[in-house]
C-alpha cells in the first residue's frame, strides 16, 4: 500500500518567496512613479513653451505696428481709384462735387465716369504720409479734348485753397504720356512731399479740365487714378 506525503511550505520557505518577489513590486512601483514623473514633466515644459508663445504675440504685434508705421526700409505703396467701380470708399477715393462728374458707366468692360464740368477733387487718407518724401499721381483717361486745352493734375499746397498743378495732357505732349490704340491715354505727375499741404493724415488732389466750363459736351472719361508714396529709408528721414 502506498503512502501519499502532503508538502506544506515551511515558514522559511514563505519568506524566501516573498523576499524575492519584494524587490520585482518595489521595481514596479518605482517605473510607474518614474513614468508619473516624466509625464508631469512633460506636462510642465509644455506649459511652460505655451507661456513663451502667449509672451510672444503682443511682442510680434508691436514689432508688426512699429514696422508698419515706420518702414525702416523705406518703400513703395500704392493706392488704385478705379473710377466707376466704388471709388468712394477706402482710403483712397473720389470726392466730389458730384455734379460735375457722371456715374458710373462701362463700355468695353472699362468701368470709368466723365468730367463733365471743372475741378473734380479726390484724396488719400494714411497716417504714412508724414515719412513720405515723394508722391506721385497716374491717371488713365480719354482723348476727347477741343484743340489748344490741356489736362491738368493738381495737389493741393497751402491750407487756403491752393494747388500745384501739373500738365497731364497738353496738345502733342509726349513723355510722360502714353498712348493707346483705342483713344485712352495715361499720364503720370510727381510732386515733392515737403512742398504740399498735409493735415490730419490727408492729402487732397483735383482733375482739372477748364474747356468744360465752355464746352461741357466735351466731356472726359476717366478710367482710373493710382496714387504712389515713396518713403525713404529710415537713416535718409533722420538725416532730413
């Protein structure tokens, strides 16, 4: 007959196991609390970064502002009237008096008005125009004019009513006119800043035709007015 024997862990036996699994938790224990760790620490770089950006936005918005309005560099801006086609907003616009000139009218998909009678005014609005050393004005328009007139652009040069006019078109004027095939015609004026009258950001010019004042049914179209403002580099403007 066979005896069957029952092992039972001995106490000492017990203990051994659990000392040997004691360091394995311990060593659990201690990834998750480094993985705990990283993670805060990763948390808090990431908001420590995001801090950085929100820090630099209102720098990079001053930066922007200042560069804008001091243009360092100097530079070129351009403003387009195209007549006909809402060119009584914006900065740059048409002013009127109204009845002397049409509304709008296309032909040939141009959108332009008509002079019909004298002095026509338009103006510019930008805080720029105290840096500006330069301005010019190109004007594209039709050739409807009685022989011996003239075209005339002008810039308005003293706080009363006064303007420095300059020829657009005058019969058999060449050089700063180019013609085209089809009748229209485009000039281009330039004045000195320092010699016109600037006030409150803004600068006032006027499209002269005086023949209409005889002979209204001579009417101009106008197709569109670019008006340039060169601003020099800062140095040059601190050197003025």
């Amino acid at each position: 007959m066979r005896s069957s024997c029952h092992w039972k862990d001995s106490p000492a036996m017990q203990i051994s196991t659990l000392e040997l699994l004691s360091p394995l938790s311990r060593s659990s224990m201690d990834s998750e609390e480094n993985i705990k760790t990283r993670e805060i620490g990763k948390s808090s770089n990431t908001a420590k970064r995001f801090l950085k950006i929100l820090w630099l936005i209102p720098i990079l918005t001053v930066g922007y502002i200042g560069w804008t309005n001091l243009m360092p560099l100097g530079a070129t801006v351009d403003y387009f009237i195209d007549i006909g086609s809402k060119d009584t907003q914006g900065s740059a616009k048409i002013t009127g008096p109204f009845d002397r000139i049409s509304g709008g009218k296309c032909a040939d998909n141009i959108t332009f008005r008509e002079l019909k009678r004298d002095l026509v005014y338009f103006e510019l609005n930008d805080r720029r125009l105290i840096l500006v050393s330069d301005v010019s004005v190109a004007v594209r328009f039709k050739d409807n004019f009685p022989k011996g007139t003239r075209f005339r652009l002008g810039a308005r040069n003293k706080q009363e009513w006064s303007y420095d006019w300059k020829d657009a078109y005058t019969e058999g004027m060449v050089g700063s006119q180019q013609a085209e095939t089809n009748g229209w015609l485009t000039a281009e004026v330039a004045w000195r800043a320092k010699e016109l009258y600037i006030s409150n950001n803004s600068l006032t010019f006027c499209l002269s035709a005086p023949h209409l004042t005889k002979e209204p049914d001579r009417t101009i179209p106008v197709d569109w007015v670019e008006i340039k403002l060169k601003i020099p580099p800062l140095y040059k403007r601190l050197a003025r």
